[in-house]
C-alpha cells in the first residue's frame, strides 16, 4: 500500500432553485447524466440508489475510452445533505469521501461542497513536496467540478445543458 494523506477541498454555489431541486440534480439518474462526470450524449451507465448503503455508478465514453466513477452513500438527507463515496477503479483502489450540504436561503438555496482527496506520496517524499502535491491535486479537482457545477447550474436553472464546443 502506498503513503496518502488527505487534502480537504471546499467549494460554495449558489442556486437560483430550491434546494430540493438541487438535491435531486445529485441523486436522479436522469439528471445525474447529463452533467455528473459525464454528458447526456456520452454517457454509457447512470445508477443511483440514494439511500444509505445504496450505490451510485457513472461511465461515461470519450476518446474510444470508458471511464468510470463509483461510490456508496453514506448519509441522505434530502434535501439538505448527501455524503457518498467517490473512486475511478481504473485509476485507482482509492476512495474519496465527498459531502454536500444544500441550505435554502433568500435567492433559492446555497450547496457547500467538500471533498476529502486521498493523495498518493512518491517514496522518500518531503514535508514540501506533499504540500506541494496537496495543492495541485486541489487544483485540479476543482477545476474539474468548477466545469461540471456550470452545468450543474444551468441544468437546474434552466432545465437543460447547452454543452461548448459541441
């Protein structure tokens, strides 16, 4: 088994909806497609029985190449909280937890997102190089939730994804 450590990544949305719109964007498969990890003309697979113990499963085909992404939940609390699991297997054995929490306020509703990144250290690694490592996996992370929260938020919003470039 190789050395991890954990990196916390926290993101704030706000949603013109709400709150249990929100939810059901994280837990309906038909919505679940058309943004999480995947869009509705590549996806392959789209499973989601949001409940705890209950499992959740993405596989989405680009380049020739399926990926797949799958989890557990962990708590359901429709419609203000969700924390699951997240794993690509071919990736990786390792597993993220990631919680969402969804508070209604005046505009609609306010989703805290938190994701624990499980970050594989290289052998005879420093102090800096892990800090250094805990803030690119951050980065990257976020840049590709970043993406997928501006579909997240036009799906809600609007009732549809208008995809770039496509």
């Amino acid at each position: 088994m190789k050395n991890t450590s954990i990196t916390t990544l926290t993101m704030k949305r706000q949603f013109a909806v709400p709150a249990e719109k929100v939810f059901d964007a994280w837990t309906n498969v038909e919505m679940i497609k058309k943004w999480m990890f995947t869009m509705e003309h590549t996806n392959k697979v789209a499973v989601s029985d949001p409940r705890v113990g209950g499992t959740w499963e993405i596989v989405d085909h680009r380049g020739g190449k399926d990926y797949r992404a799958i989890g557990e939940y962990k708590v359901v609390e429709p419609p203000t909280k969700l924390v699951f699991t997240f794993s690509m297997p071919q990736f990786s054995e390792l597993e993220d937890d990631i919680t969402v929490e969804i508070q209604p306020d005046e505009s609609g509703c306010e989703m805290t997102f938190t994701q624990e990144i499980t970050v594989i250290h290289e052998e005879g690694w420093t102090k800096e190089d892990i800090e250094k490592a805990h803030e690119e996996w951050k980065k990257e992370t976020e840049q590709g939730w970043h993406y997928m929260f501006l579909g997240l938020k036009e799906l809600v919003e609007t009732g549809k994804i208008t995809y770039p470039s496509l």
